[in-house]
C-alpha cells in the first residue's frame, strides 16, 4: 500500500493510474478504523481498479471543540487494517495540507434546508465543513466512485447534493450500516464508551427496531414519544428522534407509501452517538 501525506505526490500517482486505465474508487475516512469502514474499502475493491482511502480528522466539520479534541486516532492499527483489507493507497493529510488558506470558512455550499434539518439544527457549520473537506478531496483525487456509510445517512444526501452542486463526476455508492453483534452500530466513537456504555448504547438500535415495528401507523407521534421515553429511561439525553421520508429526509407524521428512515441521535455520558434505519 502507497502512504502519501502531500497532495501532488497523491495526484502524480493518480493520474499515471488513470492514465493506465484504471478506475479509481474514494473511502474518505477520519480514522480510528473499524469493520464498518473495512466494508466499504470491501466495496470500493469490488467495483473499482484502485481504491483510495483517506483518514483526515477534519476541524472544520466539529462544531464541538472537545470532540475534536478527543477524537479517538489509531493510525499504526489502521495502516494494518488497510494492508490486510487490499487498500491500494492512503492518503494522510495534516491539516496545514488540506487547509493552507486556513481553517476560517471561505466558500459556502447551498445544501438547502438539509443543512438545517436533524444534524444540521444540532451541529451548526458541520455540513458545511463536510462539504469544504470532501469537495477538496474529491478535487484532488478525481475518484470514479465514492463509498460512504448509511450511518451517516443525511451526509450521504448532503454529499450527493456537493456532486450536484460541483458538477463533479463521482458517483456515490452507499453501503449499509455494519453492526455489532449486538445491534450497535460501529462507530469510531464507541472507543470513548465503557463497557456498560456499550452495553447500554445498544439500546439506539433497539429503539430504531421498535420504531419500524409501527411501520403502517397514522400518527406516528406517539411512536417517537415512547422511543424518546425509552431512551431517556436507558440513560440517554437525546438530541432527536424522528422519522422521515428516506428520499427527502422531510419529517413525516404517518405512513407513507415510500421508504422511511427512523433517525436517532443522542448522548451518552460525553459521547454523541447516531444510528438510523430505513425501512
Ligand atoms: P467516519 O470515519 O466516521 O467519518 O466514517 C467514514 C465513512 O465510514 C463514512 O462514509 C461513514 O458513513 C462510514 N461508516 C462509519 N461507520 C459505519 C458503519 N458502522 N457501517 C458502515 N459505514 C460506516
């Protein structure tokens, strides 16, 4: 595997691939790397030549200090992990790489009413960080496909709407959440929990599971307040619980012919975790 932590090393190479013929596949990454992050390099392998992935723990998308601050890095295990998965290259930027203007916001993207919707309203100025990073990104690596998590499901719709908006020519692949036995989904985030908070935190996907369980009700209303009850009950302070249509991420008040996705997004102790499921 090639490590490149400068950007015109990492577009020389690319572009003698591309050149080659190859088709280049993106799993932009903040590290601290886990089997959900390994499934994707996975898909990125099985339907790309050359698969880049990048870790870059980006300042611009914390809204919260302390969480930038503490987000967990892993950078010898990670390489490991991405030897033993058949990760081509990995791009590891420091921050003076991807930022030599500086970290204050200099563009804007128009991400609409995404932006202040669910993690938008809670996150002030993340998406727009996440627009700022992947737009550099996607510029220096030109990728024909880039693979992204339903985890982080309004990102996937806020990177789709930046493919858009740029006119760049990647297409988005989404892959599915991987989970823990136990339902959890995996996060780099679930390192800061103890044990008993991973036991605990198991009780998002629980909740999200209980939700789709009263898929074809009218009013959804008491649905998100018996989830919200149980969260609460669990230990949890949560930012939100909702449930949207899966193509718009408008909230709805009942069924609807269409997919769904039922959000959750709450904290831990210290930690902020979020899951969803569409259904
Ligand atoms: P992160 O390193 O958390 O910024 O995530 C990098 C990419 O991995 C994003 O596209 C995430 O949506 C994706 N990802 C994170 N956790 C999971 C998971 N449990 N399953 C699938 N994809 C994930």
């Amino acid at each position: 595997m090639y490590v490149f932590k400068h950007a015109f090393e990492l577009k020389n190479y690319l572009s003698s691939a591309r050149q080659a013929g190859k088709s280049i596949g993106f799993v932009p990454t903040m590290g601290a790397l886990h089997d959900g992050h390994l499934q994707l390099i996975a898909q990125a392998r099985q339907h790309t030549d050359l698969v880049v992935c990048s870790i870059f723990v980006n300042p611009t998308q914390f809204n919260d200090p302390k969480d930038y601050e503490k987000y967990p890095s892993t950078i010898a295990q990670d390489t490991e992990k991405l030897v033993a998965a058949g990760n081509n290259v990995l791009f590891l930027p420091a921050v003076a790489e991807m930022y030599p203007e500086g970290l204050a916001s200099t563009s804007q993207y128009d991400f609409g009413y995404l932006e202040t919707l669910l993690e938008g309203s809670y996150r002030p100025g993340h998406f727009q960080g996440v627009g700022r990073v992947m737009h550099k990104l996607l510029k220096m690596i030109m990728p024909h496909q880039v693979f992204m998590g339903q985890k982080d499901f309004q990102q996937c719709m806020i990177v789709k709407r930046l493919l858009e908006i740029t006119g760049l020519p990647a297409q988005l692949v989404i892959s599915p959440t991987t989970r823990e036995a136990s339902g959890l989904a995996m996060s780099s985030r679930n390192m800061r929990l103890s044990a008993e908070e991973r036991q605990t935190a198991t009780l998002i996907y629980q909740v999200l599971t209980y939700i789709t369980q009263h898929r074809s009700d009218i009013d959804y209303a008491p649905v998100v307040a018996e989830a919200t009850r149980r969260l609460v009950a669990g230990g949890f302070v949560p930012d939100y619980v909702a449930i949207a249509d899966a193509a718009t991420l408008l909230p709805i008040t009942g069924a609807i012919p269409g997919k769904q996705v039922a959000l959750i997004a709450a904290k831990l102790g210290e930690v902020r975790l979020i899951d969803n499921v569409v259904y």
